[in-house]
C-alpha cells in the first residue's frame, strides 16, 4: 500500500486540527476576558479550558498512533502533545476546589 496519500493526509490534517484548537483555546480566553476570579463565568472558563484540552489530548494520541503506524518520527511529537495537555488537564483537575 502506498503511504504517500496517509502521510499527505495526516499531515494536513495534523496541521488544521493543531490550528483549530489554539483557535477555539484563544476564542474561549478572549470570550470569557472580563471574568473575576471566583465567578460563574471564571468556573465556566475553566470548564471550557479542561474540555478542550481533554480533545486535545485525545486528538494528539490519536495523531500519535497514525503515525506510529506508519513509523515516522512525527508521532513522537505528536506524543509529547499529548502528554503535555493530559498534563494540563490533570493539574486543572486536581486543583480545582471543591
């Protein structure tokens, strides 16, 4: 089977994911900009921050194991991306007050 097309594929879709996800991170921050600390809408920020870094994470592993596959070296970055937001996520979560 020829990888060419798999490789071309994810790589653009590697790229688009990676670029629609800080989209909707800077969107949430921008959104919820005027929020004080301790309000509704900074609890409703954080929710949306630890969701989207949750797909992120997801998303990351996923890219990591196609390119495991398919044995290139982007799958390794793609790893540690996904380290890095599962990271994020669990010290949101963990610091969280209850």
């Amino acid at each position: 089977m020829n990888t060419y097309f798999l490789l071309l594929f994810f790589g653009i879709l590697g790229i688009l994911g990676t670029i629609a996800h800080l989209t909707a991170t800077g969107w949430v921050i921008w959104l919820y900009r005027d929020a004080h600390r301790r309000s509704f809408l900074w609890r409703l920020r954080k929710w949306r921050l630890k969701q989207l870094s949750a797909l992120a994470c997801l998303f990351f592993l996923a890219m990591a194991a196609s390119y495991g596959i398919l044995h290139e070296s982007w799958g390794w970055f793609y790893l540690m991306g996904a380290f890095e937001t599962g990271l994020w996520w669990l010290r949101a979560v963990i610091g969280q007050r209850v």
